[in-house]
C-alpha cells in the first residue's frame, strides 16, 4: 500500500464518521421535533390535505407536474410525498368513474 492510499483510506474514514455524527444528530433533531408536535397535539406522520386546486390539477394527466408542484409549494413535502399524494388523487379519481 502506498502512502497516497493510506492517506486516502485515512481521510475517508474520518469523512465517514463525520458523515455517520451528522445523520445521529440529524435523526436526534426529528426525534425531538416529533416530540414537540406530539406535545402540542399535531401528529407528525398525517399528511396535508390538498388544495381544491392541487386536485383540479392532479385531475388532468398533462398537468400531473404541475400538480406535484403545487402540492409542494403549498405543503412543503418532499418530492416522494408530493407524488404518492398526486398519484392517490388520480387513482380516486378514476375508481369515481371520472
């Protein structure tokens, strides 16, 4: 083993167990966080509900992007929540014969 790969190995594992304090510190921070909302009666796992405007969207297939836009400028929710909420939509949508 050369010396460039020890030093290479060397500052990879110390990136690596930055990078593993950082995600414990970021899961203690969420714990917490759930644990202030549970405290002041807001369940941290319920989805918002979309805006009449979201479904309208989410109910046209060509504007299905948009729909996922709207619902997370209007929501926050991260790209994965804001297609499964979409996706919800489109499927009442179609077992309500529309």
């Amino acid at each position: 083993m050369t010396i460039t790969e020890c030093v290479l190995i060397i500052l990879l594992s110390a990136n690596g167990a930055s990078l593993f304090n950082h995600m414990r510190r970021i899961q203690e921070v969420e714990r917490k966080l759930n644990l202030v909302l549970t405290h002041l009666g807001i369940d941290p796992s319920v989805r918002i509900a979309p805006s009449s405007h979201v479904i309208d969207l989410a109910r046209d297939p060509r504007q299905r992007i948009e729909a996922i836009k709207a619902y997370r400028a209007q929501t926050g929710a991260g790209l994965k929540d804001a297609v499964a909420v979409i996706d919800e939509i489109v499927a009442n949508t179609k077992g309500a014969g529309a």
